[in-house]
C-alpha cells in the first residue's frame, strides 16, 4: 500500500481526523512515508517502507491521550513470537501478528474504541 491508498484507508475509517503527511520520500523504486492522523486524543501513526511491490518495514501505533495502546511492526526485537519478526504490543504486552497490514490494525483500532 503507497502514500495515497493508506491516506484513503485511513480516512475510509476515520473520515472526521484530521491527516498529515510527516515525510514521504519517494525514488528510484523506493518509497516511504509517515502519515499521523488525530482524533480528539486518539493519534494513529503509520509509516510504510517499500522497495518495489515489497513491504519492508512497517510501524502502526495508536496513542490515547499521549500514552501508546497498540502498535504493529515488524522490527526484528521480539525472536520469541512465533510470527517473529511481525509482532504487536497491545498495552505493553507482545503478541503474535499473523496477518500485517493497514487494514488489520486499523480494523483492531476500531474494535479497541468501541468496546
């Protein structure tokens, strides 16, 4: 997903946020981005790295009132989840991450706001 399908996802879910481009640096194949989006005192950011059709690196995170909730990422720190290296920390515990994409955190966002 490139700059402007995320941009789109995340106001398909939270059409009233307002939105930011942080960076976008795009060439020679290579894109990445960071997108923040802020609702009241719900702030998601989410940064992309693509090499190609390829993506390499990702972090999504929700803070609620400045303090991080949930987050996805990839980064290689937690060997010991089994989905090693997606992962996602959810209030400070780590889990597994079977599926990564936008669409899924976004999804367990929504799920976390209404309950």
């Amino acid at each position: 997903m490139k700059l402007q399908e995320a941009t789109e996802l995340i106001i398909s879910y939270f059409g009233q946020a307002e939105t930011e481009v942080i960076k976008h640096v795009a060439r020679q194949g290579e894109e990445y981005f960071k997108i923040r989006a802020r609702l009241d005192d719900v702030i998601l950011d989410v940064r992309e790295y693509w090499i190609g059709s390829e993506l390499c690196l990702y972090g999504y995170q929700m803070l609620i009132g400045g303090r991080p909730v949930l987050r996805y990422n990839n980064v290689p720190h937690h060997p010991e989840v089994s989905t090693f290296p997606h992962h996602k920390h959810v209030e400070g515990h780590v889990e597994e991450l079977r599926k990564p994409s936008l669409r899924a955190f976004l999804e367990e966002v929504m799920s976390f706001l209404r309950a």
